[in-house]
C-alpha cells in the first residue's frame, strides 16, 4: 500500500516538475529576445511548444488539457516568429524581407489563430486558481503577440 502512494506521489512531482520547466523555457526565450537572439529563442519556444503538447497528455483535468493545447500553439507561433527575425537578420535585414521569412510569419499566424480558437472554444473552466492563472497568462500573451506578430508583418513589408 506505501508503494502505491510512492508512486502516485512521483508521478504528480513529475508533472509539476513539467509546468516548471515550461515555465523555464518560455522566460529563456522572452531573455534570449531581449538580448537580440532570435535563433535561441525560437529553439526555446519549440522547446516550451513540445513541453506544452506532453503536459497536454498527460493531465487528466479536460480544463488543464485545453490550456496546454492552446499554449503549445501560442508557443509554436512564437517560434515561427522569431525564426523569422532571425532569418530576416542572417539575410542582411534587406527589406522587403524573404519568401522563407514571410513564409515563417504564414506560419506564425496560422498557429496564432489555432491559438485564438483554442481561447474562444467554450471550455471546462479551470479547476484551480493556479489553472486559471495559467489560462489567464495565455489568454493576454495570445492577445500581445497577435498585435506584435501583425506588426511584423507591415515591417517586413510581407504581404497578408
């Protein structure tokens, strides 16, 4: 009987110890933007996007899964994004920006909306104030990247 316990309370470590290090990744690619590396970011957003996906799956709450769904692609999004800056930058920064470029923010903004839907689906509403927190944190993260990611757009002069 103690070993069942030992069991089930390892695996809900695990799970948290998952959400920690999404969290870890998402902050290391807001930091790597901040210090103007694009490729490093978007490699910490794929990574955050994989680790949103495996949380997803792994909860059985339907109002966690959702949040976890729709994180990974806000996170994809992102990734699409700054691997368009970096192209952009590695091409000479030469406007109008590339096809691969305007191909990358394509694809940005087509998980961005995947993200949007994800939001405006009635769901199951969060178990927790800390499941709520989170869905909240997406909520307003998926509402400012959609302003910067259009942005990117005019700036790089891609057509919509």
């Amino acid at each position: 009987m103690v070993l069942l316990l030992s069991l089930g309370g390892t695996g809900q470590a695990q799970v948290m110890g998952e959400e920690a290090e999404l969290d870890r990744l998402r902050v290391k690619a807001e930091d790597a933007m901040g210090n103007d590396d694009a490729e490093s970011a978007a490699m910490s957003m794929g990574r955050a996007a994989l680790m949103a996906a495996q949380l997803a799956k792994r909860h059985t709450d339907a109002g966690l899964q959702h949040t976890f769904k729709t994180a990974e692609h806000l996170y994809r999004s992102q990734e699409h994004g700054y691997r368009a800056i970096a192209l952009f930058r590695r091409a000479g920064g030469e406007l109008p920006a590339s096809a691969g470029v305007c191909g990358s923010l394509q694809l940005a903004r087509l998980e961005l909306q995947h993200a949007q839907e994800g939001l405006n689906q009635p769901g199951q509403a969060p178990a927790t104030k800390s499941d709520a927190a989170r869905l909240g944190t997406v909520r307003q993260t998926t509402d400012d990247w959609a302003t910067l990611l259009e942005s990117m757009q005019g700036d790089f002069r891609c057509p919509s």
